[in-house]
C-alpha cells in the first residue's frame, strides 16, 4: 500500500491534505499510519458499512460497477477484463451534473475517440490543416482556461450537491445519541445469517455502552463488562437500547 500511495497519488497528483479509506487493516496499520505521517498526509477512516462517508469515490464505483455489469453477461469471473474498457468510457462521458467529462477537466480538452479516425470529425480535419504555431497557441489557450473551468466546476458540483443533499435529508430521521448511551447494534454483514436460526437469525446485537462521540455521526462502542469494539460505527446502524422492567 506504501508503494501504491507513492507511486499512484503522491508521483502524479502531489502530496494530498488527507487520504480518506476504510477501516481495513491495510490503511490502519503502524506502517502505513507512520509513511502518511512523514508525508504530512493525514488518514480519515470512514465507519464499517457506511460508504457515504467517502461519498465521491463511492458514487462513482456505483456507477462503474454498474457498467461493467452490463458487459458481464455470462463470464463475471472477468470482470477485470473490462475495467480499462469502462474506465475509459466513464472518464470521457459527459456528467450532467456538471456538463464536461473527468478527461475534460484533467486535460482541458475532450478525449480523441476511435470514432472520430474512423469517420473523421470536423475538429481532427481541422487540426489535420492546422499550422504549428496555430495548434500551440490553441493548446496554451486550452490550459488558460482548465483553472477556471475547474473552479466553475467545482462550484457546479457543490450546488448539485447541496440540492441532492436537501432533497434525500428530507427523508432522514436523525438519530441522537450520548457519551454513556446503551444500544443495539446491526449485525453485519446484514446477509450473514445464524447457520442454526437461518433467516430467523438475531439482526441486533448487545447492548453494548457507548463511549466515545465522533463528528459525522460515528460512535465508538464497548461491551458490557467487555472490551472496546475494535472499529467505530456510524449511527445508521444503532437504535437506543430500553432495558426491560
């Protein structure tokens, strides 16, 4: 993972502020905690279960994951046959929300498809007829114009989710709970039955004490007389636990 942070982020992109990931061993070892903080990046983990919380990335493996489904047919052990195919497909496709491509937004320019040689497009004629010193002064305008077209983006982005936001909260019961607390909490993975009670299997467990309060609606849980659960849990998946009288 040291060499994929290096190697993939840090070489391409720069040192970013934060990396945000789930709370799997591989992003909350020492060794990794340690090589992040040399670099003055800092770790988000998000909660179990709860893909929200890294709400882009999340979003758009939902849509990539969709699109290779389409293409699976019957052989879906070669899913990674496709990706680069739909990569491709998802990184030069227009975002409605937004109006341009990711591609668009990287390069300033839209991506050269296969079908613009095959059947020549009017902008590969006219680069094709394109003095040097036109083409560069073309370029350079093109690079001009990727800060501001991001920053518009950007602000595009924002205002789509905001609106987005406003709309799904409308639908949302907030949940509030404190330091000292006694909750049920879901067993997950939700699919994992009792073997012995099949689909009459518990789907709450506890109650367990909740110790500590995280901003975004995490909370860290203990066992009654038993130890501290290993990993945070978004609120999502507790419900306030009344003892019986």
């Amino acid at each position: 993972m040291k060499e994929f942070i290096e190697e993939r982020i840090i070489h391409r992109f720069g040192i970013s502020e934060t990396i945000t990931a789930d709370q799997g061993t591989v992003f909350t070892g020492r060794e990794i905690l340690d090589f992040t903080r040399s670099r003055g990046i800092k770790m988000i983990h998000s909660t179990s279960y709860y893909a929200q919380a890294n709400g882009q990335a999340e979003a758009s493996n939902k849509v990539i994951i969709k699109l290779i489904k389409k293409h699976l047919e019957d052989n879906p052990k070669e899913w990674d046959s496709l990706l680069s195919t739909v990569l491709w497909a998802y990184r030069t496709s227009k975002r409605s929300s937004i109006g341009v491509s990711p591609y668009m937004l990287t390069y300033g320019q839209e991506a050269v498809l296969p079908l613009e040689i095959t059947v020549q497009s009017l902008r590969i004629k006219l680069q094709g007829n394109m003095a040097k010193e036109q083409d560069d002064e073309m370029m350079y305008a093109n690079i001009d114009e990727l800060g501001e077209n991001q920053a518009t983006t950007l602000e595009k982005m924002m205002i789509h989710k905001q609106r987005v936001a406003k709309a799904c909260n409308k639908h949302v019961k907030i949940k509030h709970f404190e330091e000292g607390d006694l909750v049920w909490k879901t067993i997950l993975p939700t699919s994992l039955d009792n073997e012995k009670f099949s689909k009459w299997s518990p789907k709450w467990g506890g109650p367990y004490l909740m110790t500590n309060v995280i901003p975004g609606n995490a909370y860290r849980l203990m066992e009654i007389d038993g130890p501290e659960l290993q990993r945070s849990t978004n609120g999502k998946y507790l419900k306030k636990f009344y003892p019986s009288m």
